[in-house]
C-alpha cells in the first residue's frame, strides 16, 4: 500500500509505503496513463506545454533520466541537509514517483508522464523520514504562489486540519490555481485533509479494471477517482537495485492525484487555446472542465465522486448525441 500521513498541529508523517522493484527492462505509456485517455488526448497536439505544476512532497531526483528536462527548479522546505534550501534531493522515493506519473517526458524510453511537456517545480515539505511540519507545506504554498504555478499536488492526507495551511490553500485558489489532493488511504469514510478543504479537488483510487481501491478513503468531498493500483512510475537513481531500471510500482491515491494533475495541465492547454476560450481559465473553471472529463462508474459518490477520469469524455458523449437524438414525441 502507498504512503498514509497523519497530521497532528504538530507533524506531518507520511508511513511506510510499500514499492516493488520493477526487473524488467521499461519502455511504455503506464496503463494509468493510458486508462484516463491521456495518448488519444495527446492527439490534440497538447502535452502540457507550459505549464507549472507545483510538486509538494519529499523531493525528486532532478538526475533522473525522465525528470531531468521538466524539473524547472524546486526548493527545500524540511530540515534534510541541515536546512538548505537548494537541497531538495529525494531520500524516500515518493515524490519522484508522483512526479513521474504527472509529467515523465516523452522521450522514447522510460515512462511517460500524463502531460510529459509540463514544467515541474519541486517543492520539498516532507524530508527522508517522510516527516514534515504543516508550516512547511503552508510556506511552500505561498511559494508557489509567487511563483506563478497554475496546479499544485499534494500527494499525502492527513487525520486533521490544519488553519495555516487552509488559508493558504485559500490564498492559491484565490489567484486561480487548482490545488489536487489524494483522497487518502485510511480504508474507512472520514475526512482526510488537505483533500477534504472544499477548495481542493479530491481524488479517489480504482484499479484497472475500475474498481474502487480498498484502502480508499471515502467521503463527500471525493471529487473524482483516477488509477492508484499497481502505478509504475519513476523512483531515485540511488532507491533502485538498478540504475539502469529507475523504476517502482506502488499503490495509493498518492498516485492517483498525479494523475489528475497532469491532465489539468493538458487540459488547461487544450481549453486556453485560440480554437477553444481562447483566454485564461479561472480555478473553478479548470475544475468544471475536468470534472466533464470524468464518467461514472456506478460506484458510491464518497468512493468516486464525480467518475473515473477519462480525458476523452466530452467526445464520447458528442458521439452519443449525434448518434442517439432524442425523441421528442416519447412523452406525448
């Protein structure tokens, strides 16, 4: 199972997760990719270009073959390498996994991130231990604000709240950016934060074949699920067996919110273009788009929300239309 974080006033600790090893050699979209629809969306001609993706986690390895072209930058926020604030190097794995899945670069090996030409800024609020301060992660907020990022994910969930980290959430919606949190991995119906804010967008877990994740939380605030089984993603140089195999496999709605921000970055592309709005979304906006991009899977709304993301929804619904005009004499 992926990483599960508590949060008291006090800390923020991400537990154990478990990451297979990955022994076989690695060259392919991940099925999570592929299951939201990401390469026919692709076929748009819009791969995240772009677009500033603010990463809150433990690190990433800014070395790492797939990364290293999407890494616009990235500051340390925790008290690994006594403090520097250059130093965000990632000594735990998660956060370089999470990255991967939002934006790996097309680039012919390796894996693929769900909007692979999307900028990443690496914010570091956990530290090797997976241990942090919700100070940090309200500090790192305001960061990217200044910044100018138009998503930030945050792959943890925690038991309680936290009021300087809420207002800065509040202060990043504020100035129009979407901020995608993992639902969490507590298994019960409860709510988990920071994903249970109402200015969050709230993501679920299923598997590939669509079901709801058992360790999923669930609530009211679930806005829309995404694949979090079985992720293949990017992992340290130095975490690996293989420094020729940087990959791992994990489990968890920490690697299902990735998903969702990556296809905020295709998607704001896409909408922003001259053919579509032709001018700058608004956060509620962004949200109102990729929630239309979801399709329901039958399951509970606290399990599921909105659906499944499924990046070419609004195509397969125009389909139906044309195909299946009503019949406006039925109820004569």
């Amino acid at each position: 199972m992926s990483a599960i974080s508590t949060l008291t006033s006090d800390a923020v600790e991400l537990q154990p997760f478990q990451a297979d090893d990955v022994t076989r050699h690695i060259k392919e979209i991940p099925k999570g990719v592929q299951m939201i629809q990401a390469p026919a969306f692709w076929e748009k001609g819009k791969y995240g270009k772009g677009v500033k993706i603010a990463v809150l986690d433990t690190g990433c390895d800014k070395d790492h073959p797939d990364l290293k072209d999407r890494i616009t930058g990235g500051w340390n926020f925790t008290d690994d390498d006594g403090g520097t604030k250059e130093s965000y190097k990632d000594y735990n794995g998660h956060g370089t996994h999470v990255a991967g899945t939002i934006a790996a670069t097309k680039n012919d090996k390796g894996v693929v991130g769900v909007a692979p030409e999307a900028d990443l800024l690496i914010l570091k609020v956990l530290n090797r231990k997976g241990s942090g301060r919700p100070e940090w992660i309200a500090e790192a907020i305001d960061y990217a604000i200044k910044q100018q990022v138009q998503i930030i994910n945050m792959s943890f969930s925690a038991g309680a709240g936290h009021d300087g980290m809420h207002e800065a959430i509040k202060r990043a919606v504020g100035e129009g950016i979407i901020v995608v949190c993992a639902a969490g991995n507590s298994d019960r119906n409860e709510k988990r934060y920071p994903a249970a804010y109402n200015e969050c967008t709230s993501v679920g877990a299923v598997d590939f074949s669509g079901e709801h994740a058992e360790l999923l939380t669930k609530n009211n605030e679930v806005d829309l699920t995404a694949p979090g089984v079985n992720v293949l993603s990017c992992y340290p140089l130095d975490l690996v067996p293989d420094r020729n195999e940087p990959y791992k496999v994990i489990s968890g709605t920490s690697m299902s919110s990735p998903h969702v921000a990556g296809a905020l970055a295709l998607v704001l592309n896409y909408y922003q273009s001259e053919s579509q709005f032709n001018r700058k979304l608004t956060e509620d906006e962004l949200y109102a788009q990729i929630v239309r991009c979801t399709l329901p899977l039958g399951s509970s709304k606290a399990a599921e929300g909105n659906g499944l993301l499924f990046l070419t929804a609004p195509e397969l619904l125009a389909e139906y239309w044309r195909n299946n005009k009503p019949d406006l004499n039925s109820y004569s």
